[in-house]
C-alpha cells in the first residue's frame, strides 16, 4: 500500500512537471510597465507610461523600440534587451546601469513593454 501511494505521488509529480514544461510562458508588457516601477528604473530613466518615471541620469526610452543598438554596440532584438537588463554589466563593464537583480521571466515583460514605445 505504501509502495503504491510513494509510486503515485512521484507519477503525478513528474505529470505536474511535465505540464509545466508544456506550457508556454506568457509575456506580458503591462506587467513589464509594473515591473520597470516596481525596480525604480525611473529614478534614472524617462519612460512614458511608468508612473513617476522622469529620471534623466540614464537615456530617455522614449523611442527605445525604434533605437537600432542598445547601449551603443547590442542590435536592438528582445533577447539583447533582457540581457542588457538582467546583467548590464556582462554588455559593458563601464556602464553606470546597475544590475539589479532582474529575473530573466521579469526581464522579458520590461522589454516587451519597452518595444512598444516608438
């Protein structure tokens, strides 16, 4: 009996697993402008759409989905906007942008959010 309870927890644990796997991950630009506020990438940047985002130590992002490059040497493409993102740094060492500890899942949403402004 044991044996068959320990047998169908760990089967429905691997289904659990596997479902998740299967499921797509949904990015979402409303929670990116909620997430670019929650980080406080306002205090630096001008971002319009982000409550109390008039911060101008950083570039504005007016036009961030129009830019050709990210900070001057990345093609602008979603997967190098989470980069720069989650790890400014990695891109170029001298940057002033700190890493502030942004997942990759939280990093796509901002950078969907960012795209849209042109």
């Amino acid at each position: 009996m044991r044996v068959r309870l320990i047998t169908a927890c760990l089967a429905l644990i691997t289904a659990l697993g596997a479902c998740e796997d299967q499921a797509p991950e949904t990015i979402s630009p409303e929670r990116g402008a909620l997430l670019l506020r929650q980080y406080g990438c306002g205090a630096c940047h001008r971002i319009p759409g982000v409550a109390n985002a008039h911060g101008i130590v950083g570039p504005s992002l007016d036009d961030i989905g129009r830019r050709v490059y990210l900070a001057g040497i990345l093609p602008n493409t979603p997967d190098h906007m989470v980069q720069w993102i989650t790890d400014p740094r990695a891109v170029d060492p001298l940057t002033a942008m700190p890493n502030l500890g942004v997942t990759e899942p939280q990093a796509r949403d901002m950078a969907a959010y960012l795209a849209q402004l042109k």
